[in-house]
C-alpha cells in the first residue's frame, strides 16, 4: 500500500466517517499524538507518534504489538 499524505489521510478519515479521537481511541493511540501527526507538529519518529503515523498510513513501518487497520 502506498504512503498517504497528511492531506491524504484526513480525507481517509472523513471518508472512513471517523473522527481523529475515535480512530485513536480504536487503535489505542493518544488523540493529542495524533492530531500532532495529522497536522505535521510531530513527525513520527518514534514512540506513539511512531505508531500514530503507521496506523495513519503516512509513514512505513510495523507499530509492534497492535494491529493497523487501513
């Protein structure tokens, strides 16, 4: 699967129907982490807003234990 772009992934999530905080939330992310890496403060380097960027499917990678749904 192709990385997103951020824009790409919140279009991704409206398209879904999702808010920021359910994604999270169903994905056992932190909503401020999130919305960090969704609006470019945080780049996903590691950590949380490592896995955030997985889920989001704007940065490669294996988010470890959880599973991502895309």
């Amino acid at each position: 699967m192709p990385l997103r772009t951020l824009s790409q992934a919140k279009a991704w999530l409206d398209e879904q129907g999702k808010s920021v905080q359910e994604f999270a939330r169903e994905h056992d992310l932190c909503p401020a982490t999130t919305y960090q890496v969704l609006s470019g403060h945080k780049k996903g380097k590691r950590g949380k807003s490592h896995a955030a960027a997985v889920c989001l499917g704007v940065k490669a990678g294996i988010r470890g234990e959880g599973a991502c749904w895309h």
